[in-house]
C-alpha cells in the first residue's frame, strides 16, 4: 500500500471491535428505518389514492425495459471499489470516470430507444416516460464513487440519513405534482428525485473530489471484479422485471398497476427491513476473510437478526392481506389483494436471497453469483412463460414456486467453497422461524386482529398486537433473552466507535 493510501480517509479502519460496530451501525440504521417506515407508509397509502392502477401500470412498463439497464451504468466499479483492500486515489479516480462514461452512453442509448419501448407496447406516451426515466442511468453513474467512499468507511449512519432524507424530498415532490393532477409523472418525479437526492448527499458527505482519469492499468483489476458482478446484476433484473413485462404486454395497465402495487409493497417492506443488515453484513464479513471461524460466528448474526426483524412483517402481511392492502392503499386496490397474498407466500425464500450473496460477495466470488444467476433467471422466464395463460395470478403463483424450488440449490451451491455451511444458516434461522411459526398459530386461532371503524388505524394496531406477540415467544425460546442482552450490551456500551 502505498503512503498516500494508507494516510487515505476512504482505507481507513475504524477503531472499535467488528461485531459491535456493526451490531451499532445495524442500530443505528434499524432506527432510521423506524422512521422512514412511517414515511413509506404514509407516502404510499396518500400516493394510491391520488392515483389510479392504471398511472402506476403505464410508470411500470417503462421501468420493466429500462431498469435491466440500471447495473450497467456502473459496470460494478462501486462494488469492486468497496472490496478492493487497498484503494488508491487513482483506482478512485478510474471508478469515478469510467463510470460516467458508462452511464452516460447508457442513458443516450435509452433515449434514442425510447420509441422502440412505446412501440413494443403500442403506448405512445412511453416514449417521453423512458426517455425522461433514462437520466436515473446517468445519476447512478455519478453516484458510484461517492457511495463506494461511504461504505468503506462503514458510515451506515450517513448512508441511513441519506437514504431518509432523499425519502423525504422525493415523497414530498410525487405528493405536491399528484396533488397537482400530474398523474404518471408523479411517479416519475419520485424516481428522479430519489436518485438525485442520494447521489447529491453522497457527494456532500464522501470528502472526496475527482482528479484526472486512471490508466487503464488501475481500472482492468477493478472492470475484472465488476464484470461478473454487473452481469449477475443484469440477470437478476431480467429476472425481477420479466413477470411486469409479460402482464404488461398480455393483460393490460391497470392490471399491471395493481400487480405492481402488490410486487412494490413486499419489495419495499423486505427491502427496508434486510436491506440495511445486507449493507452492514457485506462490508463487515469482507474484513473477516482471513479469520474462518469469526466469518461464520459474524454470518450467523448476520442472518440472526436480518430474520428477526424482516420475517414477522412479511409473515403478516401473508397473514392479513385484505387489511394490508385496504388498510394502505385504499378500497380502490381491492383487485391487488389476491396477488398481494400469493406473493407474500413466497416471501420467506425471497428474503433468504440475499444471505446467500453475502458469502459470495464477501469473499470475492461474483463468478459463482453469475453462474447461478443463468440457472436462475432460465428458471423463473420458463415459468413465467408457462403461467402466463392463467394472468396475473397464474404469474404470482409461479414467482411463489419457484422461489421455494430454488433455495436449497442455491444455497447449496453458495456456501461451496467458502467457510459457511447450512449449519450456519440454520442456526441463524431457527429462533426467528420458530417464534414465526408460535406467533403465526396463536395469530389464526385466536381472533387477535383489532377492528375499528378506520382500515388504517386496524392495521396499525393489529400489526403492533402481532409484533407483541412475535417479540414474546421470541424472548421466551431457548436463550433468546441472553441473545437480546448481548446485542444490546454490544450496541449501546461506551466503547468508542467513530463514523
């Protein structure tokens, strides 16, 4: 490492044992999301009832075609540059400019495309979505450097309030031009408004500038990591989009809208939930690859607590679709409800997804995340293809199936050759599986759910009844209480962890 590397603030390492700092950056992050899940909530049951299905199915259409594009813009440098053990200035450099470069002929490409997507679905007015859609490729271009800074310095709590605050500003925008009358375009505004805000934030906190471009030397090491990682992504798009595609092109928008409005609302919820502890754990067990036996001490915790705090809200929502959706969307997405349900059966298997690519990604083997992705995403078109006949329904089901078909193997498959085994994930897995499936059997025999006149105000207490009752058999199994005591004791002690 060079000298100017190591003095860098982006190589750093922070002082502070690894567990607690990232038990304290999953905290700190698990509170801002508290928050922005009221923000989220509000956001969504305000924005679907200025709307209709059919504004939110035309924004998906575009989106089904243009956000396959998305891992491109960045070719993966930002990941790459987050794993890389030493980071000089001018691989940073080269992260910067090359991606850029990337985003920027991605975002032409969309533009000059745009006709072709409003012909592929015979709506015209796609063209001026897509082509306006397309500047999120060029900000996620922009945003790459800056954010791989941020991560490697483990600053989740400034990540955290990026992400709140551009929530916030978005929200606040899609809200004011729905308002409005503005109908799509809201939905569009909330998209490019979200990015920017991020992108902006990440700039303003990474204290970091660009210099000149690196030499092709610096960025061939960094395009070899990202290249498998970028097509994986890639793959994974394909695989997420292809069901919106195909409802999109058979049935009609308003379909599409309440499909998407049903897809959206679990992805939202899971990604809010997981989504942070991914963050922590990824950059967390790529310190521990020398150190086999603390890697799979951290993965298990990892996945512990990942469970525990995403597994009762998807259990739920799989619990009382109808009050879900009434309850957040209004009585206008009644339609949503039945895709809503089967969708949120899958749930479970989809959220396991991601601790599979923790270990690969922690241990530097996108090669092995692009190889399954192939089997994957043949998987999921050939079942799509095959449910297309029974409509939207007929789709949800098989996005249900064929999650649960594929997690052995993937898993399997995943935890080759890296120091985590099923044991592993089991152990993580077992407490908050268990107190799922004690909650679950007390919440369906007993008539535990609250009614009131307001739909809103019944899912908000009875989510919370259901939660008293999870956290309560959790506590109550085997060690759980000395778990909780433990985190709580690593999180909040007075040894000195710096941002």
């Amino acid at each position: 490492m060079s000298a100017r590397a190591s003095r860098s603030p982006r190589n750093r390492d922070p002082a502070g044992n690894l567990k607690q700092r990232s038990l304290r950056g999953g905290a700190i992050v698990l509170a801002a999301e508290g928050v922005r899940a009221v923000v989220v909530v509000g956001y969504l049951g305000t924005i679907a009832r200025l709307l209709t299905p059919a504004d939110f199915g035309v924004v998906a259409m575009s989106m089904a075609v243009l956000w396959v594009l998305v891992p491109l813009s960045t070719m993966g440098l930002s990941v790459a540059a987050v794993q890389t053990p030493d980071l000089t200035d001018e691989a940073l450099n080269a992260v910067f400019w090359a991606s850029l470069a990337f985003a920027s002929v991605l975002a032409l490409a969309a533009v000059l495309a745009a006709p072709l997507v409003g012909l592929l679905y015979r709506r015209p007015e796609l063209v001026a979505i897509t082509r306006v859609l397309s500047v999120v490729l060029l900000i996620n271009g922009l945003a790459a450097a800056p954010s791989a800074i941020l991560r490697r310095q483990l600053r989740f709590g400034v990540l955290s309030g990026l992400e709140f605050g551009s929530l916030v500003i978005s929200a606040g925008a899609a809200l004011l031009a729905a308002a409005a009358g503005l109908g799509h375009w809201s939905l569009v505004l909330h998209e490019l408004t979200l990015h920017a805000s991020i992108m902006a934030g990440a700039w303003v906190f990474c204290g970091w500038r660009p210099g000149a471009p690196g030499g092709a030397a610096v960025l061939g090491p960094l395009l070899d990591y990202g290249r498998p990682l970028t097509a994986f992504r890639v793959l994974e798009s394909v695989r997420a989009q292809f069901d919106r595609f195909l409802v999109g092109m058979t049935v009609s928008p308003a379909a599409l809208g309440s499909y998407t409005a049903a897809s959206n609302l679990l992805l939202r919820i899971m990604r809010r939930m997981i989504g942070p502890v991914s963050g922590v754990a990824v950059s967390s067990l790529a310190r521990l690859q020398e150190a086999p036996r603390e890697f799979c001490d951290h993965y298990r915790l990892s996945v512990l607590w990942a469970m525990t705090l995403s597994l009762p809200v998807v259990s739920f929502v799989a619990l009382e679709p109808d009050l879900v959706v009434v309850g957040l969307l209004g009585a206008q997405w009644t339609d949503a409800i039945p895709i809503f349900w089967i969708l949120a059966l899958g749930s479970p298997a989809v959220l396991l997804r991601p601790a599979t690519n923790w270990v690969l990604q922690a241990i530097g083997r996108p090669d092995r995340q692009l190889r399954w992705a192939w089997v994957e995403v043949f998987t999921y078109l050939a079942a799509f293809l095959l449910a297309v006949r029974w409509g939207v329904l007929g789709i949800a089901a098989a996005s249900t199936v064929v999650a649960y078909v594929t997690l052995v193997p993937r898993t399997v498959y995943s935890f080759r050759h890296s120091p985590v085994g099923a044991r592993d994930l089991l152990t993580g897995i077992w407490r908050p599986v268990g107190a799922i499936l004690l909650s679950g059997t007390a919440w369906v025999s007993l008539p535990l759910a609250v009614q009131t006149a307001s739909p809103t105000v019944s899912l908000g207490l009875s989510i919370l009844a259901f939660l008293a009752i999870y956290g309560s058999c959790w506590l109550l199994l085997p060690g759980g209480r000395r778990e909780a005591r433990d985190a709580l004791r690593s999180t909040f002690s007075r040894g000195q962890v710096r941002e």
